[in-house]
C-alpha cells in the first residue's frame, strides 16, 4: 500500500522561490529556449516530485534551483535556501 506523504504546514516559508525563470542554450547560431516563465513555490517541509518526459528541462531546472553556475538562468529569478541565482 502506498504512504501517503504529510502536507507542509500552512504558512510555511518557500525553501525554494522561483519567479519568472528562463533558461536557453545556444547551439551555432540557434537559440533553444527549454524553460520559459517558470514560476513555482517550495514550502520547507514539503516532499515534492519532478517529472515529465526526457528533455523537458527537469535536470536544467533542478540544476538552476542547486545553483550550479555553469546553468545560470537567461531571465528570472531562482532562490534556494541561502543560495540565489538571477538576471535583470
């Protein structure tokens, strides 16, 4: 039987605060656009999952989220613990 995990507390403050996040690579002369606009909130104490089919940008975001500087993001802002990556 699957458990079924607790919710965060109401309230609890984002340990992960992602606002208008936009990723692209480039290759040659191609812009590659592979997140776009994301904005998503983390509460401390919760238990989430990523997913989605393989080269959707879920290594890319998770990658931006750990603040991995080879990953920085081309718009946004991504905001991990004590750990913050963004552009203007």
């Amino acid at each position: 039987m699957a458990e079924v995990a607790e919710r965060a507390p109401r309230g609890a403050r984002p340990i992960v605060e992602i606002r208008g996040l936009r990723k692209v690579y480039v290759r040659d002369k191609q812009e590659i656009t592979v997140l776009d606009g994301i904005d998503l909130d983390i509460p401390e104490g919760s238990f989430e999952a990523l997913m989605g089919p393989s080269g959707s940008g879920k290594t890319t975001l998770l990658n931006l989220i750990a603040g991995a500087r080879r990953s920085a993001p081309r718009g946004g802002r991504a905001t991990s613990g004590s750990s913050s990556s963004s552009t203007t």
